[in-house]
C-alpha cells in the first residue's frame, strides 16, 4: 500500500549559504497492517522522513506511492490541493507536539476529524471521550481549553485525534515520549487494533517496549552520510 523509492531530503539554508542532508536513498514497501519501525540517532532524518511521507516537507528527490481506492499516488508529486484531501482521507500524523487552537475545547478537537466524515455530532463526542479517557485523561479535562494542559496531557490529545478514525496509513513521531505509564499501554493495545484493521505504520519510538509485539519491519537510519557544501 505504500512504496517508497529512493527517497532523499535536503534543506538549503540560505543564512549559510549551504545544503544539509536530512536524508538519502530511503526505499522501503509496507502494507496494509505492518508496522515499521524507524531507528536511528539523532539528526539521521526520522521526523523528517515522516514530515516528508506527509508533504509538510517536499521531497528532493524519489518517489512515495500511496496506493489508495482512487488509484495509485506519488505524494512527491501532488499539488498542495491533492495533497490536503489525501491527508484527511488516508494518513494520519502525530507530531510530538500539539498547537492547541484558541477556544476550541479537548473534546471537540478529538471530535473533529469524525465529524469530517459526517458522523453525528453527539456520537462524535461520545467516541472522543472514550478514547481520551482510554488514554487516562482526566475527566474534568474533556471539556476544557487544551491551551494550558501539561506536555503529556497534550500529547494525548495529539494522539486521540490521530487514533479516533482508522486512517490507512498512520505516521507516529515519538507520540509516547512524554506519556504515563496507562497511557503507553492503552496506545499499545489501540495500535494492536488498527493493524488488525488494516492500518499501515511507520513510526519513531523512543522505547522499543512502547510497540513490543507489533512491529514487523525495522528501517535504520544512518547518521548522516555527506553534507554537500555550496558556495
Ligand atoms: N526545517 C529544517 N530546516 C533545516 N534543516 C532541517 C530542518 N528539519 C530538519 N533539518 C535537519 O535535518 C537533519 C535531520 O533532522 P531530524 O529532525 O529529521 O532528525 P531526527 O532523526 O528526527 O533526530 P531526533 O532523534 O533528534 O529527533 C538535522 O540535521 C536537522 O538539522
Ligand atoms: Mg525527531
């Protein structure tokens, strides 16, 4: 369901004057209900690898074919239009941050992407709030303004959001780093769920216990291997 082919990422730092490599020669194929695992240290490209596989970032080079019922895609060479309708339809990604919206409370931000998808307003709510408790929110929080929740507080809500429609492709930056205990393991188990239900995953996890079990594929990242220089 998705084939990655030659993928290669570098950033131009115009300050400097000079490119950076994020990453290079990334193939990899996955299908529906695998999990990959994306190992390596810091600065080898993991988040940027999955900003690029969800065009936050644009690729320089390769390919990334997603296939979907419409056909098949390279998300490398999408529109920004295309772009945003394939996200909302088939990949979901969590960022180890949350930008919580001014005004909008827990509850309804995990809602949202239901009601995109037309399911009834209480029933949306009804789900967003099971998960979320799943994942050991307070209950007092569900209605409240995210703007001042602690870092794992965020980092749930982050995730529910992610986690309350079965996207087909689902892309995970560290989600548990800043996660409890009861939380890791609710994960754990939503994440055995959506395999079964045909989701595909790449993910960075800080502890390899956060997906034991699940994953079925291990892609290592080197540190980086040149840094081309511009002048
Ligand atoms: N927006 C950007 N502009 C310029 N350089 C960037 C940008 N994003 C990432 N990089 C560079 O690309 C390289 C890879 O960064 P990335 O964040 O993908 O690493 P990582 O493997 O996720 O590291 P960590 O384990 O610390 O999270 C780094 O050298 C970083 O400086
Ligand atoms: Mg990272």
């Amino acid at each position: 369901m998705l084939q990655v082919i030659d993928l290669e990422k570098r950033f131009f730092l115009h300050r400097l004057g000079r490119e950076v490599l994020a990453f290079r020669q990334v193939s990899f194929s996955l299908q529906a209900g695998e999990l990959l695992l994306l190992e390596g240290p810091n600065g080898a490209g993991k988040s940027s690898l999955l900003r690029t596989l969800y065009r936050s970032y644009c690729p320089t080079g390769g390919q990334i074919l997603l296939q979907t019922p419409r056909g098949r895609v390279d998300l490398a060479r999408l529109g920004d239009r295309e772009i945003l309708w394939i996200r909302r339809e088939y990949i979901g990604y969590v960022s180890q941050f949350l930008d919580p919206r001014p005004r909008t409370t827990a509850l309804e931000l995990v809602a949202e992407p239901l009601l995109w998808r037309g399911v009834e307003e209480s029933r949306a709510r009804q789900r967003a709030a099971e998960l979320l408790l799943e994942l050991n929110l307070k209950p007092e929080l569900l209605e409240a303004f995210p703007t001042g929740f602690s870092g794992g507080e965020k980092q749930k809500l982050n995730l529910a959001r992610s986690l309350i429609h079965p996207y087909p492709l689902l892309l995970l930056d560290e989600p548990t780093a800043s996660l409890d205990a009861g939380a890791r393991k609710a994960l754990r188990e939503r994440l055995r769920l959506l395999k079964q239900q045909g989701t595909a995953l790449v993910g960075v996890f800080h502890s390899p216990e956060d997906v034991a079990g699940l994953v079925d594929k291990t892609y290592h990242l080197e540190e980086k291997q040149d840094v081309a220089v511009r002048t």
